[in-house]
C-alpha cells in the first residue's frame, strides 16, 4: 500500500501475527532509499536486509511517540483505522 504525507498509520509489531502497537503514527516524509532496521548500525543493517532479501524502494519517515522513525517499509505498517 501507498502511504502519503499526513497519513495515520500503525506500527506492526515484529512477532509476525500483524498485531500492532496502540499508539498512531504521522507520515512524514515518502522517499526512496534503503530500509532502516537499525538506525545507528550501518553493517548489521546491510547484513539482516541481505538475510532478509530487501533492497532499495520507497520507504517513510514516521513520527511515533515523539520520535521520528526513518525509513520505515510499508509492509511494517499499517493504515490506522478507529
């Protein structure tokens, strides 16, 4: 799914049953780049992305809890609907 500017979304929890945290998050920034799993480690990040098989694509920037979250895949969020 596409996601814009201004969205509400969800954050999907990484035990893998698509439950997600309570709390939204706000879109910030859509752009291409690589995904960030780990925001200050460069190598383990390339490495869990190579183990994983996910390369370059469109990826976002979300505030969550007051912190933004930087290139963040659509597939590890999701539309916020109440």
């Amino acid at each position: 799914m596409k996601y814009s500017v201004g969205d509400l979304v969800k954050i999907v929890k990484s035990s893998g049953d698509g439950d997600s945290y309570d709390e939204p998050g706000l879109i910030v920034r859509v752009y291409e780049s690589t995904p960030k799993i780990f925001l200050y480690n460069e190598e383990e990040n390339r490495r869990w992305l190579e183990d994983e098989d996910i390369g370059p694509g469109t990826v976002y920037d979300i505030i969550y809890n007051g912190v933004v979250e930087e290139a963040v895949l659509a597939e590890w969020i999701s539309p916020w609907t109440e």
